[in-house]
C-alpha cells in the first residue's frame, strides 16, 4: 500500500499579485469592510482550558460579574492573550499608515493561491486572528501581520509550511538567512533574488520574514513596488522589532 503523501501548505500568491491583494487589505482594513469594523471591535477569543493543572498552581475560578478571562487564567496569561495589534511594530517616522486592526480568517486566506483550500486548512489548523499593520513609504509597500494559532501545533505548521516554498524560483529564488538567536527552524528571511515582471506593471521585487514565538507566527511582507533593491538587514532589523514586543 503506497503511502499518502502530506497535503501541501497553502502557498501564497505571486509577487505582483501579493501587491494587489495588499492594496485590497489597505482599504479593507482601512474601514470600507463593516465587517471589519466588527471583528476589531470583538474580545480576544479565550484560549482552551489546559488539560490538566501543575501541582502546586491555582485551580481555575469559576467566572461571575467581578471576573474577567484574564483572572480566571492568570497563572497562565500571556501579553499575547490580550489586544494583538497593540502589539505590532509602529511603522517608521514619515510613513503613512494605511491599515491597522484584525482581519477576518476568511479574507486572510483570499491572499493564497487556493483560498477555500486555505481557509479551511487553517480552520482545521485552529488559526484564532490576524493582526494586520500595513504601512506606505515612498516605493515600499509593508505588512506585518500577527497570525495566532489556538496552540503551538498550528503555528508551528503554519511557520514550517510557509518556509518551505520560499526558496523556490517563484517567490524569493534563494535559501535566505537566519533570524539571530531564533535558531533556523523558527526564524527565516527570504529577499528575492530577482525583480517579478509582468505586462501591464511595474517589476516588484519582495522580502518576507517568518517568525514562530509559541503560538503566534510574526509573518512580513516587505514590497518594493518598482523593483527596487531590497536590504536583508531592513527586513531583518524589523522583524527583530517586532519581535521585542511578543
């Protein structure tokens, strides 16, 4: 009996396509999405129970009107557990700012090749939110977005399956380097090896960094929307910040 292969992690649109999907997340996020709107406005969504208690640590309390989510589980709350888009990296003095709040899980998954396939692999997955910042400046077009997972599993696959295609000719076309002090298996930035062209638009050169802290992935996209050269250190040194906040 042959074996089965894994299912393939959902990947990604093209270079110039990723732009126009951003622009579509720039305006979505910038309120002309009611939906939106909702979703920022909602409570973090509580983590699951643990399975079982350390010895020695407080038994969960039961909630009633002087109780909060934050109470009943504070010998296990993590900064994470609250707003995530407090969290996110302040874009760079001079930058505009065109979109900061939660995206829906449905429109987070229109940004791959295979949006149903997507959505309901990261269902399956547990993916909880998406906290997205998205800022303009001069030719370069960023995203930095907070993607959180209701354990470690779904984020680990997500950052590993993300990796894996990066160095293929059609996204970065190079193995990348290693974030300092996350070790290779949790931390990677890919800039593209060369500018995508197609007719009609201009050539767009990308970086991207992927970035695995317990049950959030630290995903940035980083477009030069001329095709222009792009510093590994400038993404590098941004995920870093970013990662001084989790």
């Amino acid at each position: 009996m042959e074996h089965e292969q894994p299912p393939r992690a959902p990947r990604r649109r093209g270079r110039t396509t990723a732009l126009i999907a951003t622009a579509l997340v720039l305006g979505a996020l910038a309120g002309t999405v009611t939906g939106y709107a909702i979703q920022y406005g909602r409570k973090p969504t509580p983590l699951p129970p643990l399975a079982q208690q350390k010895p020695g640590t407080p038994k969960a309390q039961a909630p009633n009107d002087a109780t909060t989510v934050k109470s009943i589980n504070a010998n296990r709350w993590h900064k994470t557990d609250d707003d995530l888009t407090k969290l996110l990296v302040d874009a760079p003095a001079g930058a505009k700012v065109e979109a900061d709040g939660y995206e829906t899980i449905d429109f987070f998954a229109t940004g791959f090749k295979e949006p149903d396939n997507a959505l309901r692999g990261y269902l399956k997955d547990g993916i909880r939110r998406v906290a997205t910042r998205a800022w303009r400046q001069g030719d370069v077009v960023v995203e930095v977005r907070l993607v959180q997972f209701r354990d470690f599993s779904g984020a680990d696959g997500y950052q590993r399956g993300q990796a894996e295609y990066m160095p293929d000719k059609e996204y970065a076309g190079n193995g990348g380097a290693v974030v300092p002090g996350v070790g290779p298996g949790l931390g990677h930035v890919w800039v593209d090896s060369e500018a995508q062209e197609k007719p009609g638009y201009y050539p767009v050169r990308a970086g991207r960094a992927l970035v695995r802290r317990g049950d959030v992935v630290l995903d940035i996209h980083y477009f030069d929307t001329r095709g222009g050269k792009i510093d590994e250190g400038d993404v590098l040194d941004l995920a870093k910040r970013q990662l001084e906040r989790l």
